[in-house]
C-alpha cells in the first residue's frame, strides 16, 4: 500500500472513531438531550441540535425519502473520494481526503441510527451588546473543513502538474 494511502486510510478511521466516541459521550454519559446548552468557555457551549438536512440545516424537511437520498449521496461520494485518495499523488491530498471520508462516513452513521445528525457545539461571540452565533456543527464537520483546506492547499501549493507531452 502507498505511503499516501495508508495516511488517508488511517486519518478516515482516527475521524470516524473520534467523532463517533464524542457524540456517544455527549448523548449516553454527559446526557446532553437532557441538559440543554453547557457552557464551556465565554465563547464555546455545548448544546443539542439534531441536523436532519445538509450542510447548515438546508433542505431539513425531505422525510425519510429525502434522508435515505441524502445517505445515497453520500455513499456515492465517499466512493468517488476513495477512488480519488487511492490515486493520490501526496500525503497531504490523501490525509485531506481522509478527513473527508471519515467525517461523512461518521454524519452518515448518525443519519442511519438517528434520522439526523447529531451537531453539539457552538461558538458565539457578544459585541456592542449583540450575541453572534455561529452554525452549531459537530468533529465531522471540522475534518471535512480542515480536509477542504487541506485539498485547497494542495491543490495551489502542493507538487506541481506533470504537464502532458
């Protein structure tokens, strides 16, 4: 197995694991349904928000049609991003796609048990009096940002194309 591979193989599992065994602690030990928001620091509480649509709550109505639509799509990205790890060229790429992979295989998972995601943290901001929320998102989601960054990254700054004869 390449070098590339086996870091992209290895960073998917680390994400899945990772988110998974967080929003295990979050619902079955520190009871979160149950408690409402947390509040962490100043600017980072812990609250529940179940995501039945897609990246920032879009299309959140769809039932259960909808919800297995999105599951299918997603399996079917996650096997076009597995095909494009494999053929990667850098570690970065394929540690990038890794994050990817394990964060959607890890949101799937909760779609399947759930019929949602199960999102938890927040940051927010006071200033002039005013409070600003950000979008309440969970691990998986920050692997598949940092993975984003990372292909961005790659893709301008990484090893220049071989250019075709």
């Amino acid at each position: 197995m390449k070098p590339p591979l086996r870091a992209g193989i290895i960073a998917a599992a680390i994400t899945l694991v990772l988110d998974q065994a967080a929003k295990q602690w979050l619902l079955q030990i520190f009871d979160l349904p149950r408690r409402g928001a947390y509040e962490v620091t100043p600017f980072f509480d812990l609250v529940m928000a179940w995501n039945t649509g897609i990246s920032y709550g879009w299309f959140q109505n769809q039932g259960p049609i909808g919800q297995t639509l999105l599951v299918a799509l997603k399996a079917v990205a996650v096997v076009v991003m597995a095909i494009w790890m494999a053929r990667s060229q850098t570690v970065l790429a394929s540690l990038s796609l890794g994050l990817i992979i394990g964060g959607a295989i890890g949101n799937a998972i909760d779609r399947l048990l759930y019929g949602a995601v199960v999102d938890f943290a927040l940051l927010h901001a006071q200033i002039g009096g005013t409070t600003y929320n950000w979008y309440v998102f969970n691990l998986a989601d920050v692997a598949i940002v940092a993975g984003v960054v990372g292909l961005l990254y790659d893709s301008f700054f990484g090893r220049t194309a071989v250019k075709a004869p």
